[in-house]
C-alpha cells in the first residue's frame, strides 16, 4: 500500500477525526502520530529535569495573582482593546513606523 500523509488538528478532546481519500484502500493499516515541530523532551526526561530543578530551587510553582485582584469582564476586556476615537488605524501606525523604503 502507497503511505499516505495527512495533517491534522488534535483539539482539547482529544479527539482526531480524518477522511481519507476515496481510492484508499481498506483493511488493517498502521498509523502513526508525530506532533508537527515538537522537539521537546519526552515525557520521562521533562519530568526528571522538572524534579532537579524543583530540588535546586530553580522552578516556581507557587505563581499566582496578588491578593485582591479582580478578573475583567469579557466587555472591560474589549474595550481595553480599542482605539480611541480618532486614532490612526494599526496599519496607519505600522506605514508610520517604517517610514519611506
């Protein structure tokens, strides 16, 4: 059997649903999984690293907000977002910052 490559998106449920091609053929396959651009550590060595540098002293794991702090809401988030009222556009700004080439 020809491979065939694929790319596809694993979503939060874990989830990957693919159609193949209509000439594929059916029957017991092989299939494979290789996260696109992952060089990272497998899971055994990220883990042993994590633990040395827990043991030195070099990760934080107690981050968080300060006391007192409040979330913002979707719409104070949106209008932190926006420009004010006679603002050059983004793409007025970025000509600006370029300047003449």
């Amino acid at each position: 059997m020809t491979e065939i490559t694929l790319s596809a998106v694993i979503r939060e449920d874990r989830r990957l649903i693919i159609e193949l091609p209509p000439d594929t053929p059916v029957g017991l396959v092989e299939l494979s999984i290789r996260a696109v651009g992952s060089e990272s550590l497998p899971t055994s060595e990220r883990n042993a690293v994590r633990e040395q540098l827990l043991q030195a002293g070099l990760l934080r794991t107690d981050i968080a907000a300060p006391a007192g702090t409040v979330d913002r809401t979707a719409s104070e988030i949106l209008e932190l977002g926006r420009l004010p009222e006679h603002a050059p556009s983004s793409h007025e700004t970025i000509d600006a910052d370029r300047g003449d080439y």
